[in-house]
C-alpha cells in the first residue's frame, strides 16, 4: 500500500517572488544522495543552479535562472 505524507501549510508559506522551498517527507530515514547527483537533478529541473550550502541535514541551491529584479537591482533567491 502506497501511503502520501503531507504537511499543513498556511497562507504565509507562500509568497510570490519569495525562495521556493522543498521539504522531502519520508516515513523512515534515508541516505542524502551525492551533491553532484543533487546538481544535476536540479538543473534538469529548474535550469542553472549553485549549491550553497550541504550538509547532513539541509541542502541548499540557488536558482540562478530565476532572478528578480527589484528598484535596487537583481536579486536571486537560495532555495533551502
């Protein structure tokens, strides 16, 4: 039987223009896959990305294809 995990959200998970987020639910734990797996997923997926920051507990990425430009000029968003 193939069991779905979700999580609650409320309205201030979500704000346009803000880091877009991924959080993985599993039942039990598993192993983080290798960062240049990881890199190579994302870029499949979203375009361009720069891992900053990975560890045992969070990986990091920024979407380098998905800038905002704000009056005081581009900005991207790491998505954690």
């Amino acid at each position: 039987m193939e069991e779905i995990f979700q999580k609650k959200t409320d309205e201030m998970d979500c704000q346009p223009g803000g880091p877009f987020v991924i959080q993985m639910l599993f039942k039990n734990p598993v192993e983080l896959p290798e960062k240049e797996h990881m890199t190579d997923v994302m870029q499949r997926h979203i375009g361009t990305t720069e891992c900053s920051c990975c560890d045992d507990n969070m990986v990091g990425f920024t979407a380098l294809d998905h800038v905002v430009e704000l009056e005081e000029g581009k900005k991207s968003y790491v998505s954690r």
